[in-house]
C-alpha cells in the first residue's frame, strides 16, 4: 500500500497519511474485527483516529460517517499493524477482512 506523509502545515507538525491505492474505504464488519483483533474498546479506537466514539459505533453499526472519518480509522487500524482485505481481492480465503502484518 503507497502511503504519503504531508507534514508541517503553518509551522505545525501534522501526519497526515492518504492512501493512494485507490480505495480509503473499509467496511464497519472489518473495522469492528480490526478492534477485536487489537483488543480496542471502540473509545480507544476512537482516540487514536481522532474522531468521536459515536462515530466509530455508528460506523460499525452500518451508518454513514463521512469519508474523512473511514480514512482516519483506517489509518489509525494501520499505524496499530493490521493490513484490510477487500472483498474480491485474490486471498486465500476469499473475501473482505482483516489480519495481522506479517
């Protein structure tokens, strides 16, 4: 996955990581098994996404969260070591998911 870091916006130090592989977009499933995965409550998660934890439960409850927020909970899933599968994607086992890096 090609990643970019921006830094420094008006002298602040800012990570701000895009993905560029064509989809930021993961499934509230997979981001519900990424913090079981890591042992996350969804308010730990939500802090190291920088985004309320109503917006994770309702991202995993099916709702629509804007995409700036899937992009950070991804991010923040990825900076923790998980890698997401998407759904079609040549596996093994078929299907969208998620697992450790190796």
């Amino acid at each position: 996955m090609e990643l970019i870091q921006l830094v420094s916006i008006h002298g602040i130090g800012i990570n701000l990581k895009l993905i560029l592989n064509g989809s930021m977009s993961i499934s509230g499933k997979q981001c519900s098994a990424a913090r079981a995965l890591l042992g996350w409550t969804s308010a730990q998660l939500a802090e190291a996404a920088s985004v309320g934890q109503a917006t994770v439960k309702r991202f995993e409850a099916g709702d629509s969260v804007r995409d700036t927020s899937v992009g950070a909970i991804r991010a923040a899933l990825e900076e923790a070591g998980l890698i997401f599968i998407a759904a079609g994607e040549n596996t093994a086992a078929g299907g969208e998911g998620v697992r450790r890096q190796a």
